[in-house]
C-alpha cells in the first residue's frame, strides 16, 4: 500500500532556487580613461586610425578593424536621439516614475550611440533627431560611472536631419 501522491516518476519541470550574485567589472585602461573623464565631466572617446571612427565609451580597439584605437578625443555632451524605448512594465527594484524613456545619443563627433535615460520630457514627446543634452551630477557628486550623468534631456535645438544619423539606426 502507498500513500497517493505526486507519480515519483514524473519529471520535476521547475524549482524555486533563489540566487544572488555579485559583480565585479574590472573597466580595463580605455575604459578607464573613459571613466576619469567622466568623473571631470567629460567625455573622452578614442578614434580608429583606419575608419576614423570615434568610439565612445572607448573599448581600446575597433571592432570592425581589429586594430587598437590609441588617439583620443573628447566629444561632445549634447547629440542626437537615434532610437529609443518607452518604458511600461514595472520591475522589481524601479526607481524612475512609469513611462520613461531610454534612448540610444549619438554623442556629436561620435560614431557610435549610448544608451542613456531621456527626462524631462513626456514619452510621447520623444522622437527619433531629437536634439538633447546631458545634465551632470554637481561636481562634487561625480564618480567614475556614467551614472554621474543623471540624465539626457531635450536641448530646444531643432531636429537634426536625417541624413546626419542615418548610418548609426
Ligand atoms: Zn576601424
């Protein structure tokens, strides 16, 4: 006689297991000097000596090249909307107010976006060209993270045209 209950045979499709694990992101020399920069309310980027591209954050190569990237240049901390996302869906741990937006900048004089949050302007508002600009944390509160940039927000420029980002959709 046994008890009845669950078939020990059937199969145990998923488990409760509650994880937890710590990070440690060693940034590297580029990345570093990327984010001594931005600590000084800057930001540095490093161009390729084959294509001309500007990397930023820099990564101390070009991907497309495969060559390293020594020459450094400071780029701009104001550009252009190329894509965005608008935020709906609550997670665990949100801090910012529902809908918000993340967008991808084309930094002026850099070839590739970063990804950065949009504020101070409604989702429905943002658009692709959308000229914005990056508001600092005061001086005394920046650190070596790209959170000492608390936000991009729109400029008043006007758009940019297309034809200036189109490569970098
Ligand atoms: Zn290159």
């Amino acid at each position: 006689m046994t008890e009845a209950g669950p078939d020990p045979n059937e199969p145990v499709r998923s488990i409760r297991a509650p994880v937890h694990l710590e990070y440690h992101f060693m940034p590297g020399r580029a990345s570093s000097r990327f984010l001594r920069g931005v600590e000084q309310g800057r930001l540095l980027g490093q161009r390729c000596p084959q294509c001309a591209k500007v990397y930023v954050p820099p990564r101390g190569a070009c991907a497309a090249c495969g060559v390293p990237t020594d020459e450094e240049v400071e780029v701009a901390d104001r550009g252009t909307v190329t894509t965005f996302c608008v935020v709906n869906v609550p997670f665990h741990g949100q801090k910012i107010k529902l809908p918000y937006v993340s967008a991808t900048i084309l930094l002026d004089g850099a070839d590739i976006g970063l990804f950065h949050l949009l504020q101070e302007v409604d989702a429905e508002k943002v658009h692709m060209g959308m000229r914005v600009e990056a508001v600092w944390a005061p001086p005394e509160q920046r650190k070596p993270t790209l959170e000492s940039i608390l936000h991009f927000r729109p400029s008043g420029e006007p758009d940019a045209d297309y034809e200036t980002y189109k490569d970098h959709v």
